[in-house]
C-alpha cells in the first residue's frame, strides 16, 4: 500500500532526467537506487528530508538532494520532506528550535522584535543565531532518527501483516479443498 502510494505520487525518473535545468548533474540522476521504493531508500529519504526541513537555511531542497543522492536515498521523497518547513510552518518550528537551544545554553528567551536592518541583524544575529542553530541541529537530529526509525518499524510491520494474512488466506483455502 504505501509504496503504491509512493509510487502514484512521486514523479518519475524519466520525468525529473528531462528536466533541462538538471542536465548539468550528468549521469548521476541515472543511478536506479536514487527512484526505488523500499524500506531502506525510503527510510533514508526520512531521515534527508525531514533533517533539512528542520535546519533554518536557504535552499534546503538543493542540500537535501544533494545528501539523498550522497546516502543513496529516495531523491524525489528527500526533496518532498523539506516541504514540511512551509511558510506556514516555519515560524513555529523555528520558535520551538530557538526555544531549545536557549533552554540548552541557559539564555533568556529575547522578545519578539522584527526589523529589516543591517544593524539589527548584525546585533541580533549572534544572541538568535547561536540558540536558533543549536536547537535546530538538536531538533532536526532527533525527528530525523525517530522518522528514520518509525519508518523502518511500520515497513516491516505492513509486511508481517501482509505475510499473515496471505497466509491465512491459504490456509483456508487448503481447509477449503479438504473438505469438499
């Protein structure tokens, strides 16, 4: 079922290959471990995908391929994952890393306070930056090893249940044919 599903929604390898922009990557997208869809590439592509998507960084969907193509992952669902960190829900996440890493460092939380100012930047930077970072690193290595986990756990999971009920549908059947 999920890999069906994955499958269904997923783009092809044909489709993303034509793909004039991405020619200069040469006969790398042509590696067929980077398009399966078994527990292993797709628990790699977790773990890719919704790694970067906690990292507070521009171009996570680059760094994301470029790393799902390094561990040999799921390069369309690495890609997908960095997707969770939306502007709608960036500023929460990134609130809560920011949270946890001034937890961990023992700073105060700042105030909310915005401008668009080289000078606030440069003052704000260090005393947001550090905490939002080390939360973020935090944060992002930990939902990436439990989703990595939770997929390899509900995979084999999916497949014990197939297997039993196959089994059970022979066994009836068998039953069936002794006593007819």
């Amino acid at each position: 079922m999920p890999k069906k599903f994955m499958k269904r929604y997923l783009p092809t390898p044909e489709k993303v290959q034509s793909i004039r922009s991405l020619h200069f990557l040469g006969d790398v997208l042509h590696e067929p471990n980077l398009w399966h869809i078994n527990r292993h590439c797709v628990a790699r592509a977790f773990l890719v995908g919704v790694w970067f998507c906690f990292i507070p960084m521009p171009f996570q969907m680059i760094a994301a391929a470029f790393f799902a193509i390094w561990f040999n992952a799921n390069l369309p669902l690495s890609v997908v994952l960095v997707w969770i960190s939306n502007p709608l829900t960036m500023p929460p996440m990134f609130y809560f890393n920011y949270r946890i890493g001034a937890w961990i460092l023992d700073r105060p939380l700042l105030a909310f306070e915005f401008e668009l100012s080289l000078p606030w930047l440069s003052h704000r930077l260090v005393d947001i930056g550090i905490p939002l970072y080390l939360g973020s690193l935090i944060v992002a290595t930990v939902a990436a090893c439990v989703a990595y986990l939770a997929i390899q756990y509900l995979w084999r999971r999916k497949i014990r249940n197939d297997w039993r009920s196959r089994r059970m549908t022979r066994l009836k059947q068998t039953r069936g044919s002794y006593t007819s």
